[in-house]
C-alpha cells in the first residue's frame, strides 16, 4: 500500500520514503507483539490457543487503533508539507499515511492467524513450570546410594 501511495501521489521511491518503510516495520512489529505478548499471558491463565488470541485480539484493537490513528495524523503535515526540503517530507508523509492502512489490516489479521497455527506447537509457561517442579520433586526424593 505504501509503494502504490507513491505511485498515486507521483513521488519517488528514494531515501527518505525508505525511512518511512523503516518505520512501518516497527509499527507493525510493534502492535504484533502486542497482541501476542497479551495472547500468552492469557494462555499461561490457562486459556486455549484459539480463546486467548481471540480476546488478545479483541482486547488489543483499540491500541493497536489508536497508534495507527495517531501516526497517520502525524503522518497528514508531512504529506501537505510545501517550501524548501518539501519533496522528502512528502515522500515519507505518504509512506506512512498509505502503508499503515495495511499494515494495521496485516497485524490485525495475520498475526492472529499465524499465532493460531504456530501457538499449538509451544506450551505455556505454568505448564513448563509444573513440569520442572514435578521434576525436581522426583529427583530430591529418588534413593541415591552414593558411590564408594
């Protein structure tokens, strides 16, 4: 979306629109974490793969919202910049006012879908934890003869 923001507006790909690509990734790496950060929490609460991304999702639209509300309008001064420097400023505002459309729709849609394929495969932590603690248990209570 940000490359044809570009293309829409006749400005170039160059330096400075890349910085805007830059930040991108950082803003959709960001809500990404988010959401998966919460999405464990809820699952070492003991809830399922499937009902802890739902309600990390659910719980996290809004901020996830508000950041990419926030960035686009400041992302709006760059786009209507005029004078001296004006092309750059331009080339990065529409970077970022056309590409975090999708990649709010990427985060709010991908990462929810990757989580449920991949969060199948890693257990919580309370269950690794129990899992360690039997094993010590067992293993402080195991007869050792010690050797001679």
């Amino acid at each position: 979306c940000a490359i044809f923001a570009l293309l829409l507006s006749g400005t170039s790909l160059n330096a400075y629109s890349q910085i805007g690509l830059v930040l991108l990734v950082g803003v959709m790496a960001k809500n990404g974490i988010l959401i998966v950060e919460f999405a464990n929490q809820l699952r070492d609460r003991g809830l399922g793969v499937r009902e802890a991304i739902e309600q990390a999702s659910t719980i996290r639209l809004r901020p996830v919202m508000m950041t990419m509300i926030c960035t686009i309008l400041g992302g709006v001064p760059l786009v209507l910049a005029a004078g001296a420097g004006a092309e750059a400023r331009v080339a990065l505002g529409w970077v970022i006012v056309g590409g975090l459309g999708l990649a709010t729709v990427s985060t709010l849609f991908l990462t929810p879908v990757a989580y449920l394929v991949l969060g199948r495969f890693v257990t919580p932590k309370t269950h690794e934890e129990a899992r360690l603690k039997r094993e010590l248990e067992e293993a402080a209570y195991t007869n050792v003869e010690p050797a001679e």
